[in-house]
C-alpha cells in the first residue's frame, strides 16, 4: 500500500464548469493524483493522491500538482496509515465472521 492523501485546493481563476473539466481532466494526468472531484464551497477540488514509486512523497506530487495551473492554495492532507491497517483488520474480521469458514 503506498502513502495516501488529498489535496483541497482553492483555484486562481474564476471557476466555471469549462474551466472545471479542464482542470480535472490534466490534474488526472499528473502522476500520483488518482482522483480529482470538482467542489462547491470554499475550495474549488478535492484531488486524491497516492505515492506509487519509491523516494517519490506527497509534497512533491502537490508541488507538481499547485505548479501545474499556479494554484491560490493548495492544502495537503496526510492520511494515517497505521489507522488504514488498523480499518483493514476490522474489515477482515468483519468478513471472516459473515462468510463461514470452509475446512
């Protein structure tokens, strides 16, 4: 599992749905951003990050991505992962209790 985040991003320009599309269609282009969703509200995008090739981090995927349109604000967000593994092995629990072992 690589290290995962997101991105809120607040736009330099004035968002319209044209400028939206564009945004979204190149920041899925960049490597490392899996995801991108348009946003209403205080930020513009919400994109997903995860880190896929090693020494690569998230402050560099989001200094691609802030460089990529120059960006007003770009806010990285750190997922902890020890709480992932920690969901994972409840989920997986979950699971061996619904679905009857076969010996």
């Amino acid at each position: 599992m690589g290290i995962k985040g997101y991105l809120l991003i607040k736009d330099s320009a004035e968002v319209n749905e044209k400028i939206a599309w564009d945004r979204i269609k190149n920041l899925e282009n960049i490597d490392g951003v899996t995801y991108s969703e348009n946003l209403i509200g205080e930020y513009d995008y919400l994109i997903f990050l995860e880190v896929h090739k090693e020494g690569e981090t998230l402050e560099a995927i989001a200094k691609k991505v802030k460089e990529s349109f120059d960006f007003k604000e770009v806010k990285l967000l750190k997922i902890n992962n020890h709480f992932l593994k920690h969901r994972e092995i409840m989920e997986m629990e979950i699971l061996n209790n619904i679905i009857p072992n076969k010996k």
